[in-house]
C-alpha cells in the first residue's frame, strides 16, 4: 500500500526563498494551463492536450523574456504542476459524466498567492534524496534540515513539500508499505460518531475530545473573534490573521493526533469496525454542528479504513436505513421523537439505553448483517432483530434495499498516510 509520511522541514532564509520561487513558478504554470483551456474553450477550439500543455507552457515559454524566469527552478515540479491540473480535470470530467462516485467535483480553480497551502511536488526522476546526514536534498532549493519522527519504510516514490498559513514547511513523502496483518481476534465493533462524544463503541466505551483539543478550540475561537474585530488593512488585522492561522493549526495537529490513537486501538483490539455512514447520518443533524465536525469525522474514518487494509481488517461505512439512536438494539422496536438533549430511555421491552450506546450497538448488528449477507449467507434468526423501517421519513428510502441484503458501500481508501490522504490530483485515490 502507498502510504504518505510527513516530515516537519526548517528551511534556511535562503532555502525559504528558493521554496517562494519554486511554489510561484508552480503556481503560474497551474494558472497558465487553466487560463490556456478557458480561452481555448470559448473560442470553440479543442481541449488543448496534456502533451501540447506541456510543450507550450514549459518548454516554449521558457524562452520567451515573460517567462524565462521558469528556467531558475527544476522542470519536475512544473511538469507536476501541470499533472496537477490535468487530474483535476480529469476528475471533474468523470464526476460531471458519473463516471466517478462521491460530490460532485468542481472545475479547477485558479490558485492564488493567498490560497492557504502552498505546494510543490518532486518524483524520482527529479533526483531529490535524502543525504546521508538526514537532509533533504531538493534540486536548486538546496539541503533542507528536516525533523524526522521516524523512519521511512523505503525509498520514496515522490516528495511534495508545502507551506501552510501558520508559516510552517512540511516534506510528504510517498512510500510503498508491505501490509502487516494483525493476528486475529473475535470481537467486533459498532461505532457511534457522535456530538456529546467524539465516540460510543458498541462495548461501552465512550471517548471524549480530549482536553487538549477542546483547549486548542477556545483558543482558535479567541482569536477569531480578535481577528473580527480589527480595522480592514491594518497592520493589527496582519497580526492576528497569523495568530488564527497559528491556532487553527494546533487544533488540526491535536485532531489529527488523537484521530491517529483511536484508530489504532480500534483496528488492533477488533476484526472488524463498523460506522455509520456520515453523509446519511449528517442529515439528521443541524448543520452548524455538522460542519464543525465533519472534518474530523471523515479523518478519522479514512485513518480506519487504510488502517484496516495495512492490517488485514474488516472496515465498513454502513448505511442508516433506521434512526439508530432511537431503535431499542434489544427488541427492533423505535421509539417515538427525541430530541438531542434526551440522554437515556427505556424501551417498552424494559431495557433502558444510553442514547450513544445503543446507537453503536445497532451500528455493530447492521455491520454484523450486512456482512453475512455480503458473504452469502442468509442472515439468520441469530442475527438480532431485522431492521425495522420508520415510515414518512426520508429513511424509508433505502429501506427495501437493506432488507434485500444490500452490500453497503464498503470504500476502500487505499492510499493514505498517517494524517493526510492523498489528494484526488495526486491521481492514486
Ligand atoms: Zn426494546
């Protein structure tokens, strides 16, 4: 499996600007290509091709007096800027056409100075290495100190490096991974991603945001409302976008760290993980709070998923056909309306539920079902009670299909690293 590894990187002054040069030379040769197929597009001329791209915006521009200055950075990272764009394209065209799956793709954008990442791609035939002394030696950047947190399993296949708004550099390299499957163990488990609680597990375990990313939060959030505050172009307003830039940065990091232990835990002590499926669940939550948390939930779940391929484990996303929170995981039966603040009922069967709890149980006999039916077997009496269908919502509508023995959608996320998927424009997703 292709995984990315990241690596803090300290580039010297000097190195600091040979990295501007390099991002602005990407950058132009993007916008160049964008603006070339925009223009070709409304004169009624034929989608200009990846070749003559290519030729036209690297190898001829270079020699007009506009654009000579593309000659002082290494052609790699031209030409992968313009591979860029093309996937870019690509992608819109397939998801225009439905070819490809997921939301709907917008075109390709310009990108500015502005935009909050800044990036460069090397692959090997740009001869970047890391040197012996542990640098990393880009072409025409120079040997940039580089903080490694581990070793790099093999020889990487390409290294992008970028520059985030808080200032800070990082080297994201691609390398191949031989799987490591984890000894087998029986249990499985139902996951409830939730508001109150980062999680529930179908075993009881509920996992908070931990303090430190709650911190984090209150932090950025100050310094949002700081940021509010000051005067449009004043020097003052430059001043704090640095600092909401810097805060939302440590809650990415403390995020992204803990999303890394819980799925650990979860792939090493369990078969199989099930959870819900966001983009089904999401409708059933205010907007607000979902948009607060989305981002760390599809993290997370994408660390699940090539988790659980690295390791030989069973991961699946399962659809919510049934209100999962309010259908007693003892009987089938679903209670009538409730609201979020409603933390724990009693089922008319007797059995009192944790809200969450119960969430995840259901979660785990869904998964559960759904599996041996993938499998081809018919899910038995033993299989728990069959869902039952809550009539005038909109969650009848998969309704027939899941009694059918519908497979849910199981993705496969294959190539990510500990943090950061690879990008669809990397065209390995
Ligand atoms: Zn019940």
């Amino acid at each position: 499996m292709q995984l990315r590894y990241n690596f803090r990187l300290y580039p010297t002054a000097g190195q600091r600007e040979s990295l501007a040069r390099a991002f602005g030379c990407a950058r132009t040769v993007f916008n160049d290509g964008l603006r070339l197929r925009h223009e070709a597009r409304e004169q009624g001329l034929p989608y200009v091709s990846d070749g003559d791209l290519s030729k036209r915006l690297i190898t001829e521009a270079k020699k007009t007096p506009e654009r000579a200055w593309l000659g002082e950075v290494s052609a790699v990272l031209l030409q992968q800027a313009l591979a860029d764009l093309n996937t870019a394209y690509r992608n819109f065209f397939a998801s225009a056409t439905g070819r490809r799956k997921g939301p709907q793709m917008a075109p390709p954008r310009f990108r500015s100075r502005k935009d909050s990442r800044q990036s460069i791609r090397f692959t090997k035939n740009a001869k970047f290495k890391v040197t012996p002394a542990g640098r990393l030696r880009l072409p025409k950047i120079g040997d940039v100190p580089v903080r490694w947190s581990r070793r790099l399993p093999s020889q990487p296949s390409s290294v992008t490096v970028t520059k985030d708004t808080a200032g800070r550099y990082f080297a994201s390299f691609v390398v191949q991974t031989s799987d490591e499957p984890l000894p087998e163990v029986s249990s499985e488990v139902g996951v409830d991603l939730g508001l109150t609680h980062f999680l529930v597990t179908s075993d009881g375990r509920k996992v908070d945001n931990p303090r430190f990313l709650r911190r984090a939060e209150r932090r950025l959030r100050k310094a949002q409302q700081s940021l509010a505050r000051k005067e449009k172009g004043s020097q003052n307003r430059k001043k704090a976008v640095v600092k909401v830039a810097r805060a939302h940065a440590k809650v990415a990091d403390a995020r992204r760290d803990h999303a890394h232990k819980l799925s650990t835990q979860l792939i090493r002590d369990n078969q199989a993980v099930y959870v819900e499926n966001l983009s089904v669940s999401g409708l059933a939550r205010t907007r607000l709070a979902k948009s607060v948390h989305d981002a760390g939930w599809s993290q997370f779940t994408t660390m699940l998923a090539y988790k659980a391929t690295l390791h030989g484990r069973t991961f699946a996303r399962i659809d919510r056909w049934f209100p999962s929170s309010r259908r007693c995981s003892a009987c089938g039966v679903i209670a009538g309306r409730m609201p979020l603040d409603v933390r724990e009922w009693t089922c008319g069967c007797g059995v009192t539920h944790d809200r969450d709890h119960n969430a995840a149980k259901n979660i785990l006999a869904a998964g559960r079902a759904e599996r041996r039916n993938a499998c081809g077997d018919q899910a038995g009496p033993d299989s728990g009670p069959a869902p039952v269908v809550e009539a005038g919502t909109h969650s009848t509508l998969p309704a027939s299909a899941a009694l059918q023995g519908r497979i849910p959608p199981v993705r496969r996320e294959g190539c990510q690293d500990a943090g950061h998927a690879l990008e669809d424009r990397d065209g390995r997703s």
